[in-house]
C-alpha cells in the first residue's frame, strides 16, 4: 500500500485542509509581536511609557503584543515601529 502523505510537503498540507492562509497570518503576527517585544526590551521601555508614546491604552498595547490577534491594523504597526525607531516593511513577494 503506498502512502500519498510521503513526498507532500506541510504547505500542501496546510493547502488541502483549506487553512494555509490562517496559518500564515498567524505565523506572521506570531513574528512581529516577537520582534516588537525583542525591540521593547532593547529599548528598556515600559508597557505604560510605550502607551504614552503611542498615544493610546496599555490596553492597546496588549493586543498589539499578543501573538495571537491577528486583528492589528498596518498603522498601529507602523506607529509602533516608529516609536521603537524601526520601520515597517510590508511586500508582496
């Protein structure tokens, strides 16, 4: 009996299950609240003084930092990255 599993790759997977795009979203929000918390930490910055320099809630800060939501706009992203003294970089590829 051959397995048709053998040579398909996780992306193929993720295809036929219908959930690739999810995945990836969420892979991707995943990445950028590391990198925004790895920036925080260099910067020794506070959730409170990070909200005061965003002009919004720490609230607000908790959702942009949780790995899970995916519901975070390109301009909160862009604000923050500017706040922490990166830049956003988004590209179709």
């Amino acid at each position: 009996m051959k397995n048709k599993a053998i040579g398909s790759s996780f992306d193929d997977f993720l295809a036929e299950e219908g959930i690739s795009e999810e995945v990836e979203a969420g892979a991707i929000k995943k990445i950028i609240a590391y990198q925004l918390q790895e920036a925080i930490k260099r910067e020794h910055l506070s959730m409170t003084t990070l909200a005061t320099r965003l002009e919004t809630s720490r609230a607000a800060v908790n959702r942009l930092l949780d790995p899970d939501n995916e519901s975070i706009t390109l301009l909160t992203l862009k604000k923050a990255a500017n706040v922490l003294g990166k830049k956003l970089r988004v590209e179709l590829v």
